[in-house]
C-alpha cells in the first residue's frame, strides 16, 4: 500500500499521527487500531514522514539545517535519505510549489477505498464512475481550482 494511503486511512480510521519537537514520530489512538496499523506505519516511517513534513507541518522545517537533519537522522533515517527530504523540503519552499494533495482540501469525501470529489465541477473531474471518484488524482500532487483547505 502507498505510504500516503497507509498515513490518511489510518488517519481517517482515527489514529494521530505527528512530529514531536524533536523529531520523534508520534502514532497514538486506540489500541486495536495501534495495532492494526503500526506494522505498516513503522515500515513506510521515512515517507510518511516526508509527506508530514512537506505538507502538514511545514514550521518543523524552519530549523537550522544541521538540526533537522539530525533530528531527521535520530528517527532512523538514513543520512542519504535525511539528505534527501531536507532538500525536497528546502525546495519546495523556495520554488513556492503551490500544488497539492486531495488529503488537504475539505471537498475530499467518502472513506478509505471510495474517496471522492465534493466539488468536481469547480475540480473539472471527469470520472467514468459518474461518483466522483478520484482514482489516481488521490495521490498526485496538482493544482485543482476547486481547492479549499481544511
Ligand atoms: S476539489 Fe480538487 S483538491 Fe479538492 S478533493 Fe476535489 S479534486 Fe481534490
């Protein structure tokens, strides 16, 4: 399963997933649902953080860049991928990378395996569900008019 699908079901079943100061990767929730999902969380960590810092919590990144990358490095990543977000992070701000992801717009409806759009004539969504559906547009990053944040 795609890292950013592992992070938004477990989300959209009820599980808080965040970066603590320091860097530390926090899962909490209830203990059936810890279960369930903590294999798959601990397997896709590095991109699931990514995704976290790239898109939710952009004010971790403010830190000096040898901090981050330490702090990237203490959850256990490696130096070459800590190296790697670091500059995808940089990146995206300095090129103002204005795309986004269906996970951040409050027309995104529906649950796990069925997720459609709310606002698909502003979206310009053609689907040949006649739903709605997303497919694919779910995990791209695009420039949608139809955005609105959460
Ligand atoms: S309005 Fe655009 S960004 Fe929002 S859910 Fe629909 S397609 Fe995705």
């Amino acid at each position: 399963m795609d890292s950013i699908l592992i992070y938004a079901q477990a989300r959209a079943e009820g599980l808080s997933i965040s970066i603590a100061e320091g860097g530390k990767l926090v899962v909490a929730g209830e203990p059936k649902l810890y279960k369930k999902w903590i294999p798959l969380i601990k397997a896709s960590k590095e991109s699931i953080i990514e995704y976290i810092l790239l898109f939710n919590e952009r004010s971790f990144s403010q830190a000096p860049k040898t901090r981050f990358l330490l702090d990237l490095m203490n959850l256990g990543i490696s130096q070459k991928h800590a190296f790697a977000i670091e500059n995808r992070v940089r990146r995206k701000k300095l090129d103002f990378d204005d795309r986004k992801l269906c996970y951040e717009c409050s027309n995104l409806k529906g649950a796990p395996g069925r997720w459609k759009c709310d606002n698909p004539i502003a979206a310009d969504i053609i689907s040949d569900s006649r739903d709605n559906a997303l497919g694919d547009l779910l995990i791209m990053l695009h420039r949608c008019s139809g955005f609105r944040g959460n």
